[in-house]
C-alpha cells in the first residue's frame, strides 16, 4: 500500500489502470470531454474498469456548460467529479450526490494568489488538484505556500514531481499532502515503459 492519498489523471489505458490500481493508488481519473486528446469514451471506460477492484473512479472534465456535464456524467459511473470552472461546484453539489475535485491550473495563478482560491471553495470540494501543463517547478515560493495550505485544506500536488527524490521531499515536509501524477499511452496494446511513475509510486510504499 501506499503512504499517501494518489490520484491518476488522464488515464487512457488498462495497463496503466491495473498497474496502479495494484500498486495501492487510491483515485484513477478519466477524461470524458470528447475534445480532449485523453477522451475515453463510456465503452472504453466499462471496459477498463471491468478490471479494477478497490479503487476511485474520478470523471475529469474542463467542460463549463453545467447541462451538458450533467449528460456526459450520466455515462460514467464514477466516485468523483472533477472541474476545473469553480462557478460548477454549487450547481454540481446540489444536481449530484458526489464528491467533487477542483483542478487548479498553477500556470495561471502565481503562488500568493492561490490561497484565495482555497479559502473560496475549501467547503465546496473534496480535494483541490494543483496541476501545471507547462511543467513549472515546484519553487521555494510554492514550497512555503504549501506549508500554510497544506494543513488547513485537502490538496493534490500534481506539478514538479519529477522524480522519487522531489516527491520524498514533498511527502517529509507536508505529511497531509496528497500526489497527483498523469498516465501515458501505451508503446502498443498491452506493453507500457511505466518510467517515473514506477519509480514514484514504489516510493511510496510503505516499508
């Protein structure tokens, strides 16, 4: 098992899926907007999760039309809900008997701001994602950021993790925090190169 809370986002494979769901990850997050280059679609999504047993199944969306989430949820039977427009979470808590995550991209907000966003919605969520799709390092600025936020609200760092030795670091300095990482294509149909992932997640067996 695991020391920490992980979530699996963009997860678009059953190799990926059974290796983490065995290794103890607790959240296996699935894109379900067809625009998006990790799309899966609900056949592909009952196919995989037919494999899986004790684990999370998130439905991960950057959708902002609340009507139309609704009807592409309606596809997936899933744990959570994720979003990235905090304008959802209200409509989604009433319309929904889930928990909810909300993405924050830490590419558009810069390490003071965050705070604002955190104390905002920390009662309408379950867990706030912190990703980066421009691979921004995890800076002595975050680090002292988190040290306030980690222990009042419930995060996912999913941004400058490269490798064991950052995410060692990460998990001795906040024992709250919980680890966000992505998943990748496969070389071809049942062979995966799992590279860092392996590398972290057996980082944080429990010894």
């Amino acid at each position: 098992m695991l020391t920490r809370t992980v979530k699996i986002s963009n997860v678009t494979n059953l190799s990926d899926a059974r290796y983490c769901a065995g290794m103890g990850v607790e959240m296996l997050g699935f894109s379900i907007d067809q625009d998006s280059p990790n799309y899966i679609s609900p056949k592909k999504f009952e196919e995989i999760c037919s494999w899986l047993a004790g684990v999370q199944l998130v439905a991960e969306s950057s959708q902002s039309d609340p009507e139309q989430l609704l009807k592409s949820l309606a596809e997936y039977p899933v744990h959570y809900v994720q979003v990235e427009t905090p304008g959802l979470l209200t409509y989604l808590q009433s319309e929904l008997n889930l928990p909810l995550i909300l993405r924050v991209s830490v590419d558009t907000y810069d390490a003071n701001d965050i705070y604002s966003i955190l104390s905002r919605y920390g009662d309408e969520v379950a867990y706030f994602l912190l990703e980066s799709d421009a691979n921004l390092e995890l800076t002595e600025d975050w680090i002292e950021v988190l040290s306030k936020l980690a222990k009042e609200y419930p995060i996912l760092i999913g941004f400058g993790l490269d490798d064991e030795v950052t995410v060692n670091k990460l998990t001795d300095t906040f024992p709250e925090i919980g680890i966000a990482l992505r998943g990748s294509e496969e070389i071809r149909p049942g062979y995966k190169d799992f590279g860092s992932m392996m590398d972290i997640l057996e980082a944080l067996e429990e010894e």
